[in-house]
C-alpha cells in the first residue's frame, strides 16, 4: 500500500493542525495505521494509531489528551487532530501502516512546527 501524508504546516503554541494520510494501491481494510514523528538527530517515536477495521486506537502518553486519530471509510483515509500544539510537538511526522508486527509501509514526511 502506497501512503501520501499530508497536512502539516506552522502554527503558534495552542494551535491546531490536522494531518491526512491517504492509500493508494489498496484500501487499508486488514491493515493497522500508524502516525509516527521524528526530530533531527532523535529517533523516530510512536503518535498514534488506528485499526482499520476495528476502529481501535493507541496514543503515545505525550499526545493522549490532544490528538486523535481516525479514519474516513469512504475516502480511504486516516486523519490525525493535533489540538493545544506544543513547542516539543516540532518534528517531521510520518505515517505508516502494517498487517503483520512490521511497520513496513511508510509515507513521505510533513513537517510541523510549533512556535512560542
């Protein structure tokens, strides 16, 4: 499954932002959705995600209370809403998707940054 993420941009602290990633090539029935971030020089960490089918989500303690993830049917998308953005929210995010224990399917990057 080929990944186009996308909705990042700069917005102030308390902010909002909605990132998208779309599939193409398949649908994402069977598949569990990722959001992923990665500051320079730091090891890509764990947002979110979702399971396609089952709609179950999981949220790194760091955004539990200010992101949600979830999922457009119809449109074959996954959505991510950044709420009360923080500085330390800056990063390259990244989504990607699985059906086995591998992260192996991975989009390009949209970058957010968050100023004081």
């Amino acid at each position: 499954v080929q990944l186009q993420a996308c909705g990042g941009g700069s917005v102030r602290a308390g902010g909002s932002l909605r990132l998208s990633c779309a599939a193409s090539g398949r649908t994402f029935s069977g598949f569990a959705i990722g959001w992923f971030r990665q500051v320079p020089g730091k090891e890509r960490e764990f947002v979110a995600s979702i399971w396609w089918s089952s709609g179950i989500t999981d949220y790194a303690h760091s955004v539990e209370d200010r992101f949600t993830i979830s999922r457009d049917n119809a449109k074959n998308t996954v959505y991510l809403q950044m709420s009360d953005l923080k500085p330390e929210d800056t990063a390259v995010y990244f989504c990607a998707a699985r059906n086995s224990n591998t992260w192996d399917n991975w989009g390009q990057g949209t970058q957010v940054t968050v100023s004081s």
